[in-house]
C-alpha cells in the first residue's frame, strides 16, 4: 500500500532538510579542523601558554664541489626575564647573582649598552644600533623622562640616567651597577621588540646544570644556531654575521636601498655584514617559526605546539673550489712570506683565479688574511694591524698600475684600430725623444744601456719593450687606448657580488675630475700600464680572461646556484651572456698571445718547467714612488684551449717575475684537479 502522497512529501522534505543541516556540520568542521585546525587550537591554548620565536637556522655554503664551508650547530641559551619580581632590588639582585655566575665560568654575556663597562664611562660607539635608538625614542615620548635624556648625552651622563631609573645609585660598587644596568638595559630592549633577551648564547650544559640546581630566578633555557666555518680559508669570501645597524634596519629610501625592517626581520636579527653572508642574505636567511608552551597551574611545561614551522635558509653553492683556494692561499703565503724574511718588510698581495668562457671566480686570495671561526676573539688586534690590514680585502679593494701586463692590451688597441700590424716593426733606441719633454726610456736602457733593436708586436712583448708600446701609444692616441680598456672592464665595477672597487683608468677625463694634469706624457705611460691607471687583481684576472677567450668579457661573479635546504628544488643557477665581446680577429690573438707563450717558454722557463700544463704569462713592474716597485703577473692555460686565468699583485715586490711561482702553483692545482678530482666527485655533490 502507498503512502499518501503528503507524508511522503513530509518525509523527503524533513530528510533533505536532515541533509543540509549534515552538510553544513561537516563544512563547519572541515573549517575547523582542518581550513583553520591550527589557529583555532592557538586561540584555545592562548589563556594557559606563552608564545616562542623559533628562530630558523641560517643556510650553508658551499664550494662548487659540494664541500660544505659554512654551516650551523646546535647551541643552549640562557634567557632571561623580568616577569614575576615585584620590585627593583629584587630584579637587581637576582640579575647580580646570576652574572656572578657567568664571571665565575667566563661566559660572556651579552651586553649592548653603548657605553664602557668601567668608570669613567666612555661612549663606546658614534653610530648607535636600531636598538638603542628605539630605547631612545621610548624615552623621547610625552609623558616620559625626556626632559633628561636625549642622544647627545656623554657616556658618564648616560649611565647616570641608567643608574638612577633602575635603582643602582646605591648599594653597588660601580662596576656592579654598570653591569645590571646593561642587563636592565636589554631586557627593556627586548620588551619593547616583544622579544626573549638571550643573556648568554653558547653555553656549556655544565652551566645550564647549575643554574638549575642553584635556582636562579628569572632564567630559562633555549636553544639556537652558530655559525661553523668548516675551512679556515676564503675568510675575504665567506664574510661574516652580525646584529643589525640603524642604517641597515631603516633603509635608504633615496639610494633605493629596502632596509631589513621592511623586509620583516625581527630587529635583534643576525645578518650578513659582509662577503657572501651580506651578498647572498636574501637567499640565507630563513623564516622563523613560533610555537605556543602549555604550562600547568604551577609553572610546568605540559606541551609544545607549533604554529608556525621554522623554515631553514637555502644552500648556496659558490664557483670557487676549496682545494683551489687553499693552493692559492699558501702559495700566496709562501712567497711573500719569504720576502718579508728576506728583508723585514710587511707586504700585502692578492691573486685571482677565473675560469674562462664564464667569471666564475675559482679562487680569490688576499693576504694577510685571517681565521673567521675566531674573528670575535681576535677583532681588536686585527683592527690594530694597520700595516698588514689583514681585514682589508686587496683581491677586490686594492688598487694596483698593472705595469707591463697592460701591454697585451695596448697591443690588441693597436693591431685593431689599423696602428700597426703583427709584422709592423719598431726600432727601440732607448730613449724616446718624440717630445722635448717628457723622454721616457725603455727598462732596457735605463738598467743595461742597451736597446732591443727592432722589435714586432710579438717580441715586444716577450721582451715588454717600453719603446714599441710608447710609439704606438702616441699614434693611436688616448682616445682609442682608452675605449679598449673600457672593453676590457677597465675603470668599472667587475659585477662580483661582494664589496669591491672600480679602480681608475687613465685618460683626460679621470685626471680632470681628480683634479689632476694632464699631458702627452700621460699617454705615452699609459700604453705601458703607468699613467694613473690603477686596477685590481680581479680586473686583472678578468681581463686576462677575456684577452684569452675570443674577446668574451663576463661579469665577475661568486655565485653558482641556490637549492632549497633539502635539496628538493633548484631556486637560482646562474646562467649569465657576456657583457660585451672586444672585437679581435684571429691574426691579432695570435701575435698577442704567442709574446706571452713565448715568455713563458723563454725568460721564464725556469719559473714554468714545471707546469704541467703549457701555458702563456706577462708580468708586470709598476713604480709607485720611493724606489719601491709592486710586483704584477698574469698568466692562462692550456695555451691552445685557455680555461683558467690568473693574476697576481703583491706589494713591495721587486720584479713582477718574482711573482710567476704563485701563478705556477695554481695552475698545477687548478688542471690536477680537473683532470682527477671532478671526475671522481662530481660538482654540486655535498660533502661533509
């Protein structure tokens, strides 16, 4: 029997209604659980929890082989808070107690006041941190004590106003004082970041031990990153860490520079100050997590939930080979280090290796150098060494006449503006009398009293006859002379991606805005790499890196590619054309690069007998005044394919010549390697 048709209607009306009202629930609760699980269940352990900045560890470095150069370790932390004291002789004797501790087992705290920590108090900075500033503005605001603080105060009037807000006047000696007013400082600091104040970072788990036992108020432990430098070469290269600066927090709107606050760091953020850490900050730095701590009534930790994952910094992976650079390094060390004893004079030197085809850096030296994994414990003294300058990278920042290896450029200036041709020969007669003033001599002359006769561009330079290169100098004039350099990158940043500088190149134009003369003269001297030209070693390798590669002129760089942390995708890997290529016919290259084969298997056999690669070189001798002369080379190999070159300067050197062996050992690195070591590892393999 049927049903009447009304129930019926009843029926499919109240289970459809039955229906929506399931669906409903399971949208609501897919909602919750899953669309917003997480935040939901933040929100319902907000009242019993605190909330903890998960701090992410910073990405590793590495060669181009894989090898790791910069990682990460786990460290332990002591936090300190000033939650649960009830007034400030508690907060302050409990801070005492504990910082007793600290001397007791000499840990360093951290203690950012800007002011000396013992009488009579000193400013001990001229540009405040973000921090302080923010402190300061704190103090500046209506209806605050502003009336007796402001930025300009002295170091004693500082830690008065200090002593006096946080109860110290009395009852402390006055180094005590000063010491819990720069924790008093930094826990305002903090709370005003909304930020834990990490008092100690790096600490034995023998201190964590008695601080737990000796119930120290006010503490708790946490754990972070360091950064582990697993090579004590490249220190020039990998650059460091540090706290942020005002400047780099706030930015330069005008200058286009974003500054880190508006990039979201926290302000007490370690960053890269310099080399590859500052270069490649954007790729390094992770993105840190939070996570909410449960307690009970009486304080204990019932759980841990993260909100947020802390996300790991990228793997950067650079073009130098570590074994290569070592070889640079000690090399590099060697010889100017038997200069020195030879005649007790400090001298500074850098040398560049550059793969051809590409501006991938293989190795870039500068010495003195010194160990970044104790940069902190050394800071003062290194700073100290004026003469030295170990932290002064001269790879990229030392600016150096390249002597006689100019002359392969003037040559390809020459031969390619029609000047002459590869059989064009050119009396030397020593002295070059074209003008009355100056006459300019050829090395020759001036130390033998001989000539080179008649020379072609080839012999002149093997030979580096400073007559051939006067002459053609002042036929092309500086107009041509210059438009080459520019070609060759002279005068103008390389592109490499950490701090360098553009050098100078000689011509009219640079001596007027250095308001400096100039004459005839100068171009004569400025064919054989005098004048005021003034480069670096990387323009220098770089430049003898597009001489030997067909005239293709690439941007200089450090970087090869970035991975994610896991390795799971490929973020960045460079890919760069040439910036330009300097028109060079084959009959140019030739007679250019068979006078420096010809060196190599000539005047400098002896230095090269044992290159296991034939190869082609140029050196340079470069008066700077006080009859001291700095030592320039530069060199390539294989000679018929080049792949690699090289440059070198080291100061106080007596001949460029002197500098070949460096230039010898890095080839014999260099091909050593490629022939065995790649073939076995294979690039972008991570070692550890």
């Amino acid at each position: 029997m049927k049903a009447p048709r009304p129930l019926v209607r009843r029926l499919l009306a109240i289970a459809a209604f039955l229906g929506a009202v399931i669906l409903l629930f399971s949208v609501v609760l897919y909602n919750t659980q899953v669309v917003n699980g997480s935040e939901y269940r933040a929100r319902s352990l907000a009242s019993n929890a605190d909330s903890e900045v998960v701090e992410a560890s910073r990405g590793i470095v590495t060669d181009r082989n894989g090898r790791v150069l910069v990682s990460n370790r786990l460290i332990y932390t002591l936090l300190f808070s000033a939650e649960g004291f009830t007034d400030d002789a508690a907060l302050n004797g409990a801070i005492l107690r504990l910082l007793e501790l600290l001397q007791t087992n000499e840990v360093v705290w951290n203690d950012t006041l800007p002011v000396t920590t013992e009488s009579p108090y000193r400013l001990t900075t001229t540009e405040y941190d973000e921090k302080f500033v923010l402190f300061a503005k704190k103090r500046q605001l209506p209806g605050s004590d502003r009336e007796i603080f402001d930025l300009s105060m002295s170091g004693q009037q500082l830690t008065d106003y200090l002593l006096k807000r946080y109860g110290l006047e009395s009852g402390y000696t006055q180094q005590q004082a000063r010491l819990i007013a720069g924790v008093r400082y930094e826990l305002e600091v903090a709370d005003l970041l909304g930020s834990d104040y990490v008092l100690a970072s790096d600490v034995s788990v023998e201190l964590i031990s008695q601080v737990v036992d000796g119930r120290y108020d006010g503490v708790k432990t946490g754990t972070s990153s360091a950064r582990v430098y697993n090579t004590p070469y490249a220190a020039h290269i990998l650059g460091r860490i540090g706290p942020i600066y005002h400047e780099e927090w706030v930015g330069d709107e005008d200058a286009g520079v974003v500054g880190y606050r508006d990039l979201g760091y926290s302000m007490n953020a370690l960053v890269g100050k310099d080399g590859v850490e500052k270069a490649f900050e954007e790729y390094l730095h992770g993105t840190d997590g939070l996570k909410l701590i449960t307690t009970s009534s009486d304080g204990k930790i019932t759980g841990e939930f993260y909100v947020t994952d802390p996300q790991p910094g990228n793997t950067v992976a650079l073009t130098i080979d570590i074994e290569l650079q070592e070889a640079t390094e000690k090399s590099l060390s060697r010889v100017i280090g038997a200069m020195e004893k030879k005649d007790g004079r400090t001298r500074g030197g850098a040398a560049v290796a550059i793969a051809v085809g590409s501006g991938e850096v293989l190795s870039m030296a500068s010495y003195p150098t010194y160990d970044l994994s104790r940069f902190d414990e050394l800071y003062d003294e290194l700073l100290r060494d004026t003469e030295g300058a170990p932290l002064f990278n001269r790879a990229t920042q030392g600016t150096y006449a390249p002597g006689s290896t100019f002359k392969p450029l003037t040559a390809v200036a020459a031969l390619e503006s029609g000047i002459i041709t590869p059989r064009t020969t050119i009396r030397d007669r020593g002295i070059y009398d074209y003008y009355s003033s100056p006459q300019p001599t050829c090395w020759i002359y001036s130390r033998y009293g001989s000539t080179h006769g008649y020379t072609n561009v080839t012999q002149a330079i093997t030979v580096s006859c400073n007559y051939f290169f006067y002459e053609v100098g002042r036929l092309m004039g500086i107009d041509t002379l210059e438009s080459y350099a520019r070609q060759f990158g002279f005068g103008q940043p390389t592109g490499i991606e950490i701090a360098e500088v553009p050098g100078a190149l000689a011509s009219p134009e640079y001596a007027a805005s250095a308001d400096l003369e100039w004459t005839d003269g100068q171009t004569l001297t400025a064919a054989i790499g005098q004048s005021y030209n003034l480069f670096t070693p990387l323009q220098l390798a770089n430049y003898t890196a597009t001489l030997v590669g067909d005239g293709e002129h690439y941007q200089a760089h450090l970087l090869k590619n970035v991975k994610s942390y896991d390795n799971s995708s490929l973020i960045y890997a460079y890919d760069g054309q040439p910036l330009n290529t300097v028109e060079m016919s084959e009959s140019t290259q030739k007679a250019v690069l068979q006078g420096m084969r010809n060196l190599v298997t000539g005047s400098l056999y002896y230095q090269f007998r044992n290159c296991v690669v034939p190869a082609g070189a140029k050196t340079g001798t470069a008066e700077i005044g006080g009859g001291d002369v700095n030592g320039v080379f530069i060199a390539f190999a294989p000679y018929d394919d080049p792949q690699i070159a090289v440059a070198v300067a080291i100061e106080k050197a007596s001949a460029g010549a002197e500098l070949a062996p460096i230039a010898v050992d890095i080839l014999n690195a260099y091909f050593s390697r490629d022939e065995i070591g790649t073939v076995i590892l294979g690039e972008n393999t991570l070692i550890q």
